[in-house]
C-alpha cells in the first residue's frame, strides 16, 4: 500500500491509539448505525463511510492484526501476510537471503533500529526476506527466487465485518435476512437466540484477495434495536414491572409478560421498590434449547389521583399505621 493510500484507523473510528478493545468496539457500533446503509439509502459518502468504518473495526478489533498495523504503519499488510512491500518482489534484482523474518526486513525499509541496508555486487540496495509458513510454524526459508522453489508466500484470504440490527423478536425466533453488501445481495439465517455483540460466519462471502484472488468469509456483528420492556444483563433479560403500594404491602399474583407471553408470579408481602425477582427458564434463548432466566425488577407506583373514597382509606391508613421507613435515620448527623 503506497504512503498516500495509508488509512488512519484510529482516526476513522474517532479513538486513540491507546483505545482499549472495548472502547473501539462501542465506537464502531454507533458509527456502525449513523451511516449504515439501510438508514442512509442512496447516499454514497455515508456507504464509503460505512466501508471504512468495517474495514477499520476489521483490524484494530484482531489484537495480531492491530499490533502490525501499529508496528509497519502503510506496509502492516504485507506484514501480516508475510509477503514484500511494492517494489520489493522476486524481480527486482533484489536478495532476501540475509534477514530471518520480514520483521526484520521492514525494519531496515523504514530505518528502524538503526538499520542499515548492505550493498550488492551492483551497488543496489539488497534485502533479505523468509516468508512465513504455517506448515513449519515460522518462518521458512525459500530457494533461490529464479530457481524451482520460487517466492510464494502464505496470504490469508480477506475477512469482511459488519453490522446488522435485529428486533428483540427477529433475534430471539430467528429470521432470514437479505441485505446489500459492496453491490452483491446477501441471503443469511440468524438463528433463534442471536444475542447483542455476537457474531454469524458466512463461508465465502468476505472480501476478494487481491494476491491469490481467493474469498475470505463475512463476519455480521448482531445489535438489537430498543425494546421497550425487555433488556439485556449478561446471558439474562431483565424487565421493570410496576407494582401498587397495596400489593407491595399485602403481596400479590400478577401476570408478567416474558419473551414467549404472559405468566403468573407471586409477590411476597413487603417487598420494596428497586427489588428484584427471578423467572428461572423464561428468558433468552441459549445453546441447545436451553433458556436463560427473567429479572423482575419492583417498581412501587403510587396513584396520581384519588377517588374520595380511595383517599378516606388512605387517610385512615395513615393514621392507623405504626410503620415509620426513616425511623433508623432521624438520628443521623454529620
């Protein structure tokens, strides 16, 4: 990649260099929504962008590929797959018998470490170069490059991220799903229990390399649009169920609304506002059918407006009642 085609990924994602992972993933997925396509139809700068901001999340979400990126700048490419800068291959007249990795080869390009190119019989700059192979697990050295052996290096296929946003209920049945990715339509299945930030693979549908002109394969990062109820917390969903002072005090049974419909609950007697109970088996869905559970958060609600005889009882409530709730803190000073 020439110096003037080098992209700033930090910068498309609006982070610093020391952005922790979690970071750059929260700044992709809002950038990821503004200038997805489906909410941007026909505008071609916000598609762009959308690209540059997938192929940014691409490298510095992979802790290998984000660490080239930072160590070889606009040549972390042909780092990463082992292969010569432009204008460094196997016909350039050059020697890539003196390094032990192209680690130490980009280096020396760069003039890092006090480096110093060795001059040929022709007084041509003359490097060193291995390719690294996984069939030996480093990096291996090659024949000559006008010899059998020849230079041919290992080149990954190129992965594709990106981003597809689901409703609570397309992602907790399942749903097919077609959708436009670089001009090509996309079919893909989303199974039953897609949960936010989890990934789908789809074989074959990534990015062309341009060395070996093989696919790689797309990787869709799952978001789910607001729910009105329900919420994620870990593997659970948890929802706010409004509850009357009388049931608070007195307990209850009352119907709470899960995924799949309603249920009947009990509400023990004196329970509080901000409490919590658990529906054990009424939440998300998880790996072979199993489900995860439902937080029932109380919520004491008082009414707004009183009829005369609601407000009667409440008066005799007040003054038959001993319950004082401050009585442990009328004592309290600084």
């Amino acid at each position: 990649m020439p110096a003037t085609d080098f992209k700033d990924y930090y910068k498309i994602l609006g982070v610093d260099k020391t952005a922790t992972s979690e970071e750059i993933k929260k700044a992709y997925r809002k950038l990821a929504r503004k200038y997805h396509p489906d909410l941007n139809p026909g505008d071609k700068g916000a598609e762009q962008k959308f690209k540059e901001i997938n192929e940014a999340q691409e490298v510095l979400s992979d802790p290998e590929k984000r660490s080239k990126y930072d160590q070889f700048g606009q040549y972390w490419q042909q780092a990463a797959a082992g292969s010569p800068p432009p204008g460094a291959g196997v016909n350039s007249g050059s020697d890539y018998s003196q390094y032990g990795s192209f680690d130490d080869f980009i280096n020396e390009l760069l003039g890092r470490f006090g480096g110093q190119a060795r001059k040929g019989s022709s007084g041509q700059r003359v490097y060193s170069y291995r390719t690294s192979s996984p069939k030996t697990g480093g990096f291996g050295g090659f024949e000559d490059a006008f010899g059998a052996g020849g230079f041919q290096p290992e080149v990954p296929a190129a992965d594709t991220e990106a981003a597809i946003t689901l409703t609570f209920a397309e992602a907790f049945q399942g749903t097919q799903k077609r959708f436009q990715l670089d001009g090509e339509t996309i079919n893909v299945r989303i199974p039953p229990g897609a949960k936010p930030g989890s990934r789908i693979r789809i074989k074959g549908k990534g990015r062309t390399s341009p060395f070996n002109q093989q696919r790689g394969d797309l990787y869709l990062t799952i978001d789910l649009q607001p729910h009105p109820l329900f919420k994620f917390e870990e593997e659970n969903i948890v929802c706010e169920i409004p509850i009357t002072p009388e049931e608070a005090a007195l307990g209850a049974e009352i119907k709470i609304p899960t995924p799949e419909g309603s249920v009947s609950m009990k509400i023990p007697r004196g329970v509080d506002s901000g409490q919590s109970l658990r529906l054990r088996g009424k939440g998300w869905r998880g790996s072979k059918g199993k489900r995860s559970d439902q937080i029932v958060k109380l919520k004491i609600v008082t009414p707004k407006e009183l009829t005369p005889q609601e407000r009667e009882c409440y008066e005799k409530l007040r003054q038959a009642s001993s319950f004082n709730p401050r009585r442990s803190i009328e004592e309290v000073r600084l």
